[in-house]
C-alpha cells in the first residue's frame, strides 16, 4: 500500500489470495481488501466506528472486529463540555477513558459491507484487560464465534476473563469456561475442527499466573491440561495443519523458545532456541515458521525458521544498510547468587570502540512489570545500545518475579516488592564491579520504568552507592497508587488485598515512608496520561526530593501514558535522560555548575 494516511492491522484470508487491513485514507477508519498480486485495494465496508482486531471467517465471507460503541444513556457529549461522570470502576483504562463506552464485536460481510454488532450488550467484547487481538476466533464452520470477555460485576478487581461462544446469526453468548474463576484467554480452533485449543491461568486475580495450555473436545466440551507439569508460560498457539501438534511460543531465559507439543500424550520437544522471535506463523505445509526476529543489535527482521533442522533464513533485510555504519556490541551473559542462594541471570554490554584497559561508567537498568524481563532484543525504548552509546557499560538484571525462570520464580516477588529484587540488584552490582574491573564503581547509575521506576525510588532511600537515578513513571506511594489505578486485581494480589486490610504490607515496601533517605540526584518522568501508575506519584517523589534540598529534575509529557509513544517526545525523553546520565557520569557524581 502507498496512499496518503495511516494502514494497518494486515490479516491474510484463509485461503492467502486477499490482505485485509484497515486504512483511513478516504478520511475514516475502514476495513479493505486487496491481492498481494498487485492492483488497487478495494473498501469492503462502511462503518462509523474505527474496526480493530480484525478476524477472518474460515470460509472467507466475512470478518469479524471489535469497536468501541457508546451507549445513548451513558453519553455525554450531549452538551459541549470535557465534564465526566461515572458510577463505577473500570472508568479508565491505561491512557483512555471509557466513561460510556464499550467495546463489541461487529460480524461484517465482504460482499454487501453490512456490518453487525454480534454483542449488543453493556459489557465489553473482547475484554479490555490481559486480552488482545488474539481474543476473537471463528469455529471452522464459520457458524459461531469464540470471543473473550469478563462478565464479573467488579471488573476493576478480576481477572475472570471467560471464552464465551456467539453465533453468527446473533444470540446468547455461551459462557465455555465458567468452571475456571481465572484468566482464559486465545482460543484457536484446530483445523480438523475437533479441538479448541486456549489458554488458562488457575489463580483467581493474578494476572502473572502461569499461562497453561487448555485443549478441549469440540464434541464433547471436556477439557485438559496439556502442560500441568510445566513452569513456563504459554505466550501464543500455532496448530500444525495436521491437528497432530500444538507449537507453543514461551518466553526462556531472556529469549523465546517454540516447543512442539504432541496431542495425544503432551510430550514436548523445544524445536527453535537461543533467539528472541515474536509473531510466529506456520507455512500452509507445516515445515517452516515465519516469523519476526530481532537481538540487541538488530531490530526485527522476518525469518524463515525450519523446523527440522532449527536453521533461519533472513527474508528482509530493511535495516541493513543503516546498521552497518553503526558500530554495536552483542550482549554478554552472566550468572550470579543472588536471594534466597537462587541462581539470578543478567545481561551486560560494552560501549562502542571498547578499550578493556579504561575505566567505564555503568547504567544499570531495571525492568517493570514487576513480572517480566529484560530481553536480548532491540527495544525502541529502553534500547541497550542507546544507553551504550555515550561511552557507557549497560548492564541489566532478571531478578526475583522475572518471567522466563519457571513460576516459582515469577512467585516470589509478590507480597516483597523491596528484598528480593533488591537484594539481587545490589548482588548482581558486587558481582559486576568484582568481575569486569572496567566498571568504574564511582560512577554508577541506575534507571528504570513502572516497577523499575518505583526500584529506583526504593534504592534512593536504601543506598547511595549510585551517582544518580532516573525513574520513570514509577510508584512512590503504594497507598495512593491503589486509589487511582485502574486494574485493581494488581495491587491487591501484590500486597494482599486493598490497603484497608493490608495497610502493613503496602507501608513496608513503600519508598515514601522512607524517602527521607532520599539524598542521590534523581530525574523523575511521569505522563498525565498515565492511568496505570498515576501522575501524582511523580509529583509526590519529586516533592520529597527537592523538599529535602535533593538535586532533581521533573520531566512531564501532557499527551503520553505509561510510555513515551510519540517520535518527537522520544527525541526529548531521550535528550533529558542522556543529559542527566552526562551530567554525573562524566563528572563522577560531582556537579558541573
């Protein structure tokens, strides 16, 4: 496509003779069709609404996508005003206000362009929370349509999401999963049409549950667990053209994996390793898997991946030309002994023209989540390349609650926020500054966002081994934090219920109790449009740290959320966070004014 305007969203028809995609090159947001054997694309709706999470039928007449919809008692644009009203939670959700909204599923058929809303209800279909595009799928008659939403009463404080069925033709939703009061999510129909492959976590609001892989009998609706025995998690689910396999996509040790699981006895076989791929698709005759790859030092790529042999074929090569003018170290992995004697991994990276016989400032970063990882990947971000490029060593650790490191691991930060991860971070520091002597021990920072930014706020009152943090979008308060998130389920299980029965746990691992230790130079970062970690939180940090006489900066972007999306306030955020890294780095901790 090369019209004027925005497309995206391309989804490949069943049969891979058309490309669907959504563009609003004619002004509005609609679904179009074209042949990858060229010609003109053709518009095949005509919607009011913007389409999202567009899903093919089995048979290829029609689609089916989800919009957001308003209903008329709850609107309130009725007179010109930015007033908001609401009754319940939920209002909000990541940076976006759903006051009046909700999202449905429209069944939209390709010939005339008459669209349907299958869910006509006050709910929302697919759920907005621990769900995406991967929430909506036809059965292989294209008779019905299997879908994910949460019906609970308290949105805001469950992870219930259940699979329900809708027919084409319009009806009752039929709850598939109600015996499980957890998370079951992306569901894949076999081709044989005999199995409905999902998704599902067991424990009732955690949201960072092991993600098992579910199969059930179409004919019978009995269900089983294909990884009971597992400690990783499922990411996606590819079927083989067969019915024969499942491929499952997992997060391992700070890369991916693909392991090919057998339906009739779930033996597993990992068949890809030892790279970072997203986006996985099986080629029609079940031998190679396409998908996109990506390291530290190259962003993503498509590669033809054969299942047999585990050899990768490079397919595109749009970056090419500009990655070789750049000069780019690999990531290095170490292992060390962190809490609870578990074995922790990191990652490390040397600066550009490395000099083994310098001295080097160190930026150590720190993931959020607190349930994820740092990745060899090339994030557009927190790029390890970025941070490396002034002359720094980059170094990261997986500490206690990362992903990728079985269940148990991902476990044992809840309820601990500020030891376990902090003991590792300190750990994995003593075994950076003992094992690579080009790391300058007098000139160390350390930076990070969500978790990581509230990690930052916690090693500010802990320790002044740091030169100086950067914290973004970070939880200073978890007491205020829990009265202006949005998905409440996430505090209550990290600390074990809302602050009102749980007011020790949540003062425990609260940096502001403690901020009177505050003393390291700190640049804060915070979005107004953040409503997962609110605003205010930067607000209190930076109020206690300039209160006390402590150097710091606040930097604010009124039209971001939780990230930094925009390029022109990339370029700023970037700008600020190198400056301040320049301006006690290069100095060793000492001002330059």
């Amino acid at each position: 496509t090369n019209k004027p305007g925005s497309d995206s969203q391309p989804r490949w028809s069943p049969d891979g003779k058309r490309l669907a995609f959504v563009s609003d090159r004619d002004g509005s947001s609609q679904i179009y069709v074209v042949s990858p054997t060229g010609g003109q694309p053709k518009k095949v709706s005509r919607l009011k609404v913007g389409p999202s999470n567009l899903t093919w039928s089995a048979d290829g007449s029609s689609m089916a996508f989800s919009a957001d919809v308003t209903f008329p008692e709850q609107q309130q644009d009725r007179f010109p005003t930015q007033a908001k009203a609401w009754d319940d939670l939920f209002y909000r959700h990541w940076n976006e206000w759903r006051t009046g909204v909700r999202s449905h599923v429209f069944l939209l058929n390709i010939r005339t362009g008459q669209s349907t809303d299958l869910t006509p209800f006050d709910s929302d279909y697919p759920t907005l929370a621990l769900g995406g595009y991967q929430d909506i799928a036809f059965t292989p008659d294209s008779n019905a349509i299997a879908v994910v939403a949460n019906l609970d009463e308290n949105r805001a404080a469950t992870t219930n999401n259940d699979i329900f069925l809708i027919p084409t033709k319009g009806g009752d939703p039929v709850n598939l999963t109600k015996a499980n009061p957890a998370n079951d999510n992306n569901p894949v129909f076999s081709p044989d049409r005999r199995w409905l492959a999902y998704r599902a976590q067991m424990r009732p609001g955690f949201e960072a549950d092991r993600q098992h892989l579910m199969l059930m009998d179409w004919q019978n609706r009995q269900v089983r667990d294909l990884t009971g025995d597992w400690t990783l998690s499922v990411d996606e689910i590819l079927w083989s053209p067969d019915s024969r396999f499942i491929y499952a996509h997992t997060e391992e040790e700070a890369r991916t994996s693909l392991y090919r699981i057998s339906i009739p006895d779930g033996t597993r076989e990992r068949v890809v390793k030892n790279s970072f791929d997203q986006s996985p698709r099986l080629t029609p005759d079940g031998k190679t898997i396409v998908c996109l790859r990506e390291n530290s030092r190259q962003p993503d790529e498509v590669y033809a991946v054969d299942l047999a042999s585990g050899d990768a074929r490079q397919l595109s090569h749009v970056n090419s030309q500009a990655l070789a003018q750049l000069d780019m170290n690999p990531v290095e992995e170490f292992w060390f002994t962190g809490a609870k004697d578990a074995r922790v991994h990191g990652l490390l990276l040397k600066p550009p023209a490395f000099d083994p016989g310098r001295k080097y400032p160190l930026v150590y970063l720190i993931h959020g989540g607190p349930q994820g990882a740092m990745q060899d990947d090339f994030h557009w971000r927190w790029n390890y390349q970025m941070f490396a490029a002034p002359g720094y060593v980059v170094a990261t650790v997986n500490f206690h609650g990362s992903t990728g490191y079985g269940q148990e691991f991902t476990d044992s930060i809840s309820g601990h926020w500020g030891d376990y991860p902090y003991e590792d971070l300190m750990k994995g520091l003593d075994y950076l500054e003992k094992q690579y002597p080009f790391i300058d021990s007098t000139r160390l920072a350390a930076a990070g966002a969500s978790y990581g930014g509230y990690m930052i706020y916690w090693i500010g009152t802990q320790t002044k081994r740091f030169a100086c943090l950067i914290s973004h979008d970070g939880v200073f308060n978890p007491e205020s934090m829990y009265g202006s998130t949005e998905e409440l389920w996430f505090p209550e299980w990290e600390f074990g219920g809302p602050p009102w029965k749980s007011r020790e746990t949540y003062r425990r691992w609260s940096p502001q109790n403690f901020s009177q230790n505050f003393s390291t130079p700190m640049l804060v970062v915070h979005s107004q449009l953040d409503f997962r970690v609110d605003v205010s939180q930067g607000y209190e940090a930076f109020t206690a740290l300039r209160r006390q006489g402590v150097p710091a900066r606040f930097l604010y972007f009124p039209d971001e959320g939780h990230w930094v999306t925009k390029p022109r306030n990339r370029r700023v955020w970037w700008t600020e966070m190198l400056g301040w890294l320049e301006k006690y780095l290069k100095t060793n901790g000492r001002r330059t004014e």
